[in-house]
C-alpha cells in the first residue's frame, strides 16, 4: 500500500488569534505523528495547514483531488469551524471522506480548566456543526468517534484506509475478458457502461487466440525456472506417468507466464476466461489462474467480469493482512440436521491464499470445456470467520450481497475430488442464510475472503455509492425482506448518495 496517502484536514477559524492556532498546529503535529506510529494505519496520514477559511478550503480539496497520490481525507473540528466555510471545498470533493470525532485531550483536566482551555478544546461542539454540514450536503462519507490515542480508534482508521485504497483500485481497475459472457447464464452479466461510471471498471474484450500467440513466445528457461518454483512451493501429486505428468504441468507453467504477460501489457489487476471459448489453447487454465489469484489479480470463470473486478478490489483491501481471498462458487450442500454445509469450490479456480497448508500439485481429466486434462491445485480451506459476497446488477443499479460464514474443517476426507474446496456453515444458519441469499438475488459467484470482515466492505459500498446488504448473525428473514423493500425505496430513485 505505499502509493496512497491520507490527508488529515483540521478544522478552526481566525476567531481564536495566532497563540491559539499555534498550539492546534502542535496538537495536530503530534497527533498524526502517533497514528502514523501506530503500526495501525496501512497509508500514511499527511498533516495539512490549519483549515481557516473558505478559499483555503476550496484550494486544500482541489488539491487532493487533483493529486493521485492522495487517496482520501480525515476532516477534524479541533476548535469551533463554522461549517459555511465548508460548503464549496465538500461541493468538490469525490474521494473517500472520514469524519474523525475526537478532541486532543482525553480527559476533563478539572481542577485546572479555565475558559482558554474551553475555547482551544471545543471539538465536541465543532465537529456537531461539522456533521450537520455533511449530512445537510449528503456526503458519502465515514463517521469515526472515539480518542486518537486509543487503539481500538486507531485501528477502525485503519479499516477505513483499507475501504478507501480499494476504492482508488476501483477507479482504475482494468479487467481483462478473454470472452464474453458464457451461454445465457443471467447473473454474470451485467452492464459495463455503468460499471464504469460506478466503480470505475473497465472491461475490454480479447480472444483467447491473443493469448494463445503470447504462450508462443514465453521462453523455455522461464518455464522450467517456474516449474523449479512448483516444486518447492506444493507436494506434486504424480500417481501417474511422469513425463505425461511434467507435460501438463508445462503447459499451465507456460499459460501462467502468457497470462501474466498479458495482463501486465494491458495494465490489467483481473480477468475472466470462458471455457467455451478456448480456440488454440490445450488445456482450460487452472493452475495458471490459481498462481495468478495467489499474486493478487483477480479472477472470475465464465465471463463473469463484476466477480473477477471483485477479487481484486477485495484482494487490494486485504494487503499484508492473514488470510487470503479467491473466487468461489456455492456448489452442493450438506443437510444433515445439526451439521449443514456450504461446499465452496470451482472446476479449478480457487486460489491458494485461502488453502490449509501446502497444496497439492494434480493432474486430473476435466469433463468440461473439451481440453486436456488440466493441472490444478488441490486443498481444502483454512478454516475460520470468512465472507463471501456477491455484486449483481440489478438494472438500475448495483447491489452488493454479503454472507458471513464460519470455515470448518472437513468433518471427512475428500478421496475423489480432485479441487479445491471449502465448507463453511453461513450465518445465522443455512437455512436462513440461503432463503436471504436467494431473496436479495446474489449470485452463485462469489469473492471469498478470509482476510476481511463485512464491515470493510460495506465501508467501500458506502464511498462508491452503492447498495450493500449483509446477512450474518442476527439475520431473520422478516427484517431482511423488509431492509431490501427499504432499500428499493431509497436506491429505486437511481440516486447516487
Ligand atoms: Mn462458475
């Protein structure tokens, strides 16, 4: 995360005199120095002047929207900031947007107060002429209360700089289509003129021939110096003849390196294949897209280019935290009363960052797409708290479904399974977690994180201007058919905010 900052913005005004506006300075200096200490925030915090006027305002947003750099801004009122002067600099502010509720003391020095300290102290009442600003404009943005030296404050900055380096992803992300949308399935689809005006995404097309021609010219030397890396990194599976073994794997080493080629030539994070769509290549992608996923591009199957813009912006947001993120696929329950299931997996494509120990390198013949038998990674998935979510285009809008789920470990062996899996029991239960899922219309893809929780998500829903609604703990059918017949209501409009 070392190409984004955050400019930190404090609010006053001239009313106080120069001793007054020195001492916000140094109370501001030291402020940012101890959250940038933390080892909290992810993005720098970079101090600007005391905010006292309206032009200065103005001037102190155009500039963060016009430096690339700058990922977003934290406003404080450390002192009384009347909010008029606010109103042409928040007019052209479209970054991400945290109001931070804190004062520089942290607690009431009562024996000693006087009314200097009253007047230099006063973000209690700043910050409430701030936030009726804010709300009077309808800003997109954050609300964060609590003291900057506590930790839990610290780290909920730290959230937030996640959702907002997500959101820059989001604004130049370039998702790579070798295909289109596959057969008539309805949900991977989607419009990708508004998806761009929403999120930013764009979505170029490319036959698979493009990539089949690039595989050509990927030197030897680097496909063995990759299959040398193979080695070390997963148990190879043989079971098999080796050199039949070793030819297989050779090819997805060598789509592996076209694929990155590629996409690093086109400046692209993400792309989706299509398996009907594989004219010149040998094998379907599968290890090549679970290497790719593991470096942190995202992917999707079947055309399905709003999941694979997903995986990334999710794979951004969880950077240097544990756990991973990868393409998922609901695909077959276990009902056993007292025991039910989701099994997560895909024909090949899930990535290693989310796999429980060291992979299994396997060949394995593919009953779909017509090919060779593809190389994949097999696994199953770290078990613990996760997330799948879904974004669908409803038409007129944009919704993004969030389900939390528990990760299990296995209760059995998988013996004839030859991918990568995951199970998990969704909350509150599979029962009412499905019946949610279905009524919201997510779709069977998913990106799964086990890096990130809801909050982080619903965070960057909110700074892109979108719907987001989470079914987890607590979720009952009743209130969730009605948030979505609320939710109609409000986004119905085609609002933006
Ligand atoms: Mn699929």
């Amino acid at each position: 995360m070392d190409t984004l900052n955050i400019w930190f913005l404090t609010g006053s005004q001239d009313l106080y005199g120069d001793d007054a506006l020195h001492q916000v300075t140094e109370h501001i200096q030291k402020m940012v120095a101890t959250l940038n200490e933390s080892g909290s925030l992810p993005l720098p915090l970079v101090e600007k002047p005391v905010q006292k006027s309206s032009g200065q305002i103005l001037a102190t947003i155009r500039q963060a929207e016009a430096d690339p750099s700058c990922g977003g801004i934290v406003c404080w009122m450390h002192t009384f900031s009347p909010a008029k002067m606010w109103i042409a600099g928040l007019s052209v502010l479209t970054k991400p947007f945290l109001h931070l509720h804190t004062q520089f003391n942290e607690q009431i020095p009562f024996s000693t107060m006087d009314m200097d300290f009253m007047n230099l102290n006063q973000s209690a009442h700043g910050d409430r002429e701030f936030g009726y600003i804010t709300a009077r404009m309808n800003l997109r943005r954050t609300v964060i209360a609590g003291h900057w030296s506590h930790k839990e404050t610290q780290e909920r900055i730290g959230r937030w700089m996640r959702s907002a380096a997500a959101v820059a992803e989001s604004r130049n992300l370039v998702v790579v289509r070798f295909g289109d949308n596959m057969r008539d399935v309805a949900v991977t689809d989607g419009d990708k003129v508004e998806a761009m005006i929403t999120f930013g995404w764009s979505v170029p097309y490319f036959g698979i021939g493009d990539l089949v021609d690039m595989m050509g010219s990927i030197p030897t030397g680097d496909v063995s110096a990759l299959i040398e890396e193979y080695r070390s990194s997963y148990t190879l599976r043989e079971g098999m003849d080796e050199a039949f073994f070793l030819g297989q794997v050779t090819e997805q080493a060598r789509i592996e390196l076209a694929l990155e080629k590629f996409l690093t030539q086109q400046n692209a994070k993400a792309f989706s294949t299509n398996f009907q769509d594989l004219h010149g290549m040998k094998q379907l992608p599968g290890l090549a897209v679970q290497r790719l996923m593991g470096k942190g591009y995202g992917f999707a199957g079947e055309g399905d280019w709003k999941i694979a813009a997903l995986v990334r912006i999710l794979k951004r947001m969880g950077e240097g935290l544990e756990g991973g993120t990868s393409f998922m696929e609901d695909y077959t329950y276990n009902l056993e009363p007292g025991n039910m299931l989701d099994l997560g997996a895909h024909m090949l494509e899930v990535c290693p960052s989310v796999a429980k120990g060291r992979p299994s390198l396997e060949v394995h013949p593919l009953g779909i797409g017509d090919r060779e038998d593809p190389a994949r990674l097999v696994f199953d998935g770290s078990a613990g708290p996760a997330l799948c979510a879904s974004i669908i285009d409803l038409g007129h809008r944009f919704r993004m479904v969030i389900s939390e789920v528990e990760t299990v470990d296995s209760p059995h062996s998988f013996d004839q399974l030859p991918v990568a899996r995951v199970l998990w029991k969704p909350l509150p239960d599979l029962i009412t977690a499905s019946e949610a899922w279905i009524l919201a219309g997510g779709g069977h893809h998913t990106a799964y994180s086990t890096a990130l929780d809801a909050t982080y998500l619903t965070t960057f829903a909110e700074m892109m201007g979108i719907e987001a609604i989470t079914i987890g703990d607590g979720t009952s059918i009743n209130q969730f058919r009605n948030e979505l017949r609320w939710n109609e209501a409000y986004w119905g409009r085609g609002s933006l905010v």
